[in-house]
C-alpha cells in the first residue's frame, strides 16, 4: 500500500522564495532514495502563498527511512529555518 508524505509551509513572503528552492533540492534529493515511487513542489498561487511538497513511497518504512536520511535531514533544517512560518506536517496510507 503506498504511503504518501505532505508538507505545507506559509513562510514570511520575503522568504518564499528561498523556501521553494529548499523544496525543489529537497524534493530532487528524495526521488533518488529507495522507496521513492515520486515528489512534487507544490506551490499555491492563492492569498496563502502556501509552498510544500507531497512524496509517495513504497511503504512506511521506505518514507521513515528517508525522513532519517542525514542528508534529507539537513536540507528539511534549512527549509524550516529559512521560513520561519508555519509548516504541517502529515502522513497518509493511500488506498483505491
């Protein structure tokens, strides 16, 4: 059963930015470890200037490994010191 990651992010707008870079390399980083069946930037284009990524993943525990991965790690601690915003973090088994 896949497993699906979301990450949503308001940050300051002088900052937005910077936070979508983090997103993308981020985003990029994730497809290459195992587990991964794909990423997305999302990026709202409303009054929430929202910005976030949604991953699908093979299992649970392929999604828990690469959330321990140093790397992915240190490119999610950039993100959230860059924004300085609000950021929800949720998880999901998808089913059809």
């Amino acid at each position: 059963m896949p497993y699906v990651r979301l990450t949503l992010n308001q940050p300051r707008p002088e900052v937005r930015a910077e936070v979508v870079r983090h997103y993308r390399e981020l985003v990029n980083y994730v497809k290459t470890l195992p587990g991964c069946l794909d990423a997305f930037v999302l990026e709202s284009h409303d009054e929430t200037a929202e910005v976030g990524r949604l991953s699908m993943w093979e299992s649970e525990e392929a999604a828990n490994h690469a959330a321990n991965d140093p790397h992915a790690m240190s490119l999610h601690a950039e993100l959230l010191f860059d924004s300085q915003g609000q950021v929800w973090d949720r998880s999901f088994e998808a089913t059809r």
